[in-house]
C-alpha cells in the first residue's frame, strides 16, 4: 500500500480529528480555567482532572522561575485549557494554550512514527544493522536500528559536551548550521557508552542517526516527510519543521534559558536553528496539536498495530518509567501508565502525555529551561490531568493517605532528573 494512502485512510477511519471539532464546540470561548463545567465525557475509567490541582502546579513553575507556563487537556472530546504567567517579558502579554513552541525532543516520537511506518512498508528492518543501509556510517556493525529507537547503541550523546556551560554553548549553536553527519561526527570523538543493545542510554545522537535513516531511504527531506506523514493526515496546523529558520511561524510563547551563574538574567532563547538537534529535537508545535498526535498514535490511526506494540517494547529506565521506541511511558503516582515524550530544548520544557488507548492527553509546557525546579514541577501536570484530586487531608484519619500520596510525589520528582538526557536538568 502507498503510504499516503495508509495513513489518510487510517486517520479517515479514526475519531481524533471529530473528536478534536467537537471539542471546539465544547469549550467556552474563555480560554484559561475554561473547564470545570464538562467532565462528563471524561475517558472511561478515569477521575475527571484536577483543575484546581493542575493550575497549582503551573503556578508553583512560575514561582520556581518559569515567566510563564501552560497545560491542555483533551479529553475525549472535552478541552480543558490553564495558562499561567507571560508570553513575552517584553510586552508582558500572558501566555496562551494558542500559542506555538519548541518541542524538543517530542521531536523524537514524530521521528520514530516516520521510521516504523517505513518498516510498514517493508523499506526497512528494525534488527539490522544500521550500517546496512548507511554503510560505513558507524564503528559497530552490531548497532541495530531497533537500538537506535530505543537509546541502547551505546552512541555518546554529543550534546554533553556542546552544553556543558548552558549560556555559552547555546550561543555558540544558536545560528549554526550542522549537517546530520556532522552531528554523528562530534559523537564518533568518544567511545561507545556501552555494548550495543546492553543499556538504555538516552542520546540524541541516535535520532539524529533515524534522521539520516529518513532521508537516505526516502530520498526526502526530513521536512517533506513530517509533513506528508503527520502534519496533513492529522491535520496539524500549528506543527513546523522549518529548519534552519530561526523564527516560530505566527503566534509564539518566547523561550527563555535559565543562566547557569545564580541570579544571572534569563536569556531570551526564542531565535536558533536548533540545527544542533534537528531530527532529534527541533519541531514546533502547540499543545493541541501534541495531544492530538499522541491521541492519534496510541488509538492506533498512524502505524499498524504489530508497529505500535513493536513501539511499546519497553526498556526500564527506571523503577517508575520505561522507554520503548521514540515513546516513554510513565507510571504515575495513582498507578496509570501515560505514553508520550518529554522535551527540553532551550528555553521550553514540554511534557504531551497520553493514555494507553489515546482518549485523554495532556500537553504542558514552561517557558524556560536548564532549571530542574521546573522541570520536576511540570511533571505533576500529569497527575492531575490523569489521577483526579488527591484525597481531601480533613481530620485525622484521612491524613495518613494523603501524606503517603504527597510523599509518592516527592519520590516521582526526584526521579525527574533521571529522566532527560545526562546533563541537560542540571540546576
Ligand atoms: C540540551 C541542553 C537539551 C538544554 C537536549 N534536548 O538534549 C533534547 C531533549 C532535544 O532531550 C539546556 N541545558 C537547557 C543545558 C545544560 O545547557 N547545561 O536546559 O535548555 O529534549
């Protein structure tokens, strides 16, 4: 089958895009905390969000330092919109859901999706060898593209280095220009992290590898491939690959970089390449676009089913998450799982999370970054987008639980540092 015809035909089989219509219809017009009104097409099975709760964690990001942070939730249907804080220091104009950002390494599921859909198609095959298909490329022929899927080909993550002064190494990529080779180059200076396939070792070098998978097997630019395989069948209007442009097409939250040097001024990282991730990490998007490609992926409308379970072959990164290929599933404090991808790109921190059958989705972003305050604090977004209020603490006796469950969070918070790419939360 055409692989355009696969992929309208399984997205015109689908709800997500009804779903996403008749979720406009839904929401009032008032944007910020428009939702408390309609929880009752909540997914099946699940406490309705916690609003309230939702709102207290992206207020408790701008107190650690976030100029602004948002979170929006589809539902089945039903949209629930929060934004605290500004979009822009400058003007001072408040942040919205609407407004388009940095993905980061979302990136790396839109990567994936792209990659298995080509296995789909019988052009490729997860167990072989990269070099089979990009022949000298890399120092071990062991290294399988399923490795590279999975972060476990021991490649070093070439970014430890670029942004080992955050301030200093962002400005010195900012406007450059790397070719995807280069990039491989920079980690082939370092010995493998491990034998190919023996540990899970999170490094953008091996998306920057599927990149070049893409694009040597197509014959396309990455960009070409995004969009005729995500952004038109689902309809994804403000989703941009537009590199080496540095500027986000039309309605924009600023990003800004938290200095290493405490109490240094944030730096306005809107403006880069992001050339030093490409394929890695250096999509745009909007929160409701990002719940709409989980939602999608997960209910089955982007891969064939043998793909997307190949896609939920977990690798334990630790006791609380797993990563499979190009997705990352966390178990939240309530004990639901959520399926999605973390970024960090300067300047945004994006958590898009959905559940396992896609009905709900959640997408919460900060304005800043290199702060591991933050990052920790937007991972709680997801608890109350999928595990409903915490028990109430009134009287004695519902104290207990409710301090086992707030201690559960600190533990799910610590954890967050494990979570990125080694070096990139450090605070
Ligand atoms: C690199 C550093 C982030 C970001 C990175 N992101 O690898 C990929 C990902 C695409 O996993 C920077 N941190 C920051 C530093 C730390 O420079 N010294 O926090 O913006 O999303």
């Amino acid at each position: 089958m055409e692989k355009n015809q696969m992929v309208s035909g399984m997205v015109g089989r689908g709800t997500a895009l009804g779903a996403v219509l008749l979720s406009l219809l839904a929401v009032p017009a008032q944007a910020a905390s428009a939702a408390e009104s309609t929880p009752t097409a909540a997914a099946e099975g699940m406490p309705a969000p916690d609003l309230a709760g939702l709102r207290e964690v992206l207020r408790s990001a701008l107190a650690k330092g976030a100029p602004g942070a948002m979170a929006r939730i589809d539902d089945n249907g039903t949209v629930y919109k929060a934004a605290e804080g500004i979009a822009d220091r400058v003007t001072g104009r408040p942040i919205s859901t609407q407004d388009r950002f940095r993905v980061g390494s979302v990136s790396k599921s839109f990567s994936s999706v792209v990659l298995l859909q080509l296995v789909d198609e019988g052009r490729l095959d997860l167990d072989t060898s990269v070099n089979t298909y990009l022949p000298g490329l890399l120092p071990d022929d062991r290294i399988s593209v399923r490795h590279l899927l999975s972060h476990r080909s021991g490649l070093y993550d070439y970014t430890n280095d670029m942004f080992a002064q955050t301030g200093p190494g962002f400005e010195s990529v900012r406007n450059r220009v790397f070719t995807l080779k280069e990039l491989v180059d920079l980690s082939l200076a370092k010995p493998l992290n491990n034998q190919p396939g023996a540990a899970y070792s999170y490094s953008n070098t091996n998306f920057v590898v599927v990149g070049m998978l893409i694009e040597k097997l197509t014959g396309h630019t990455l960009s070409t491939e995004y969009r005729d395989r995500i952004i038109k069948p689902l309809k994804l209007r403000d989703t941009f690959y537009v590199h080496p442009d540095t500027a986000l097409p039309g309605r924009h939250t600023k990003g800004y970089l938290t200095p290493d040097e405490a109490g240094a001024p944030l730096v306005d990282s809107t403006r880069q390449t992001v050339s030093w991730a490409q394929s890695a990490g250096a999509v745009i998007s909007s929160t409701r676009n990002l719940d709409t490609f989980f939602s999608a992926l997960l209910g089955g409308k982007l891969l064939s089913a043998d793909r997307l379970a190949q896609m939920q072959q977990w690798t334990p990164v630790n006791s609380t998450q797993g990563y499979g290929l190009g997705l990352r599933r966390r178990d939240l404090s309530c004990g639901v799982s959520v399926y999605g991808h973390t970024g960090t790109v300067q300047g945004y921190y994006t958590y898009s999370f959905t559940s396992k059958d896609g009905k709900r989705s959640i997408t919460a972003v900060a304005n800043t970054s290199n702060n591991g305050d933050v990052l920790g604090i937007m991972a709680k977004t997801l608890d109350a987008a999928f595990c409903g209020k915490p028990a109430p603490a009134t009287g004695a006796r519902s104290a207990a639980p409710s301090q086992q469950h707030e201690k559960q969070h600190e533990k799910e918070h610590e954890k967050q540092y494990e979570d990125i790419a080694p070096g990139i939360a450090r605070d």
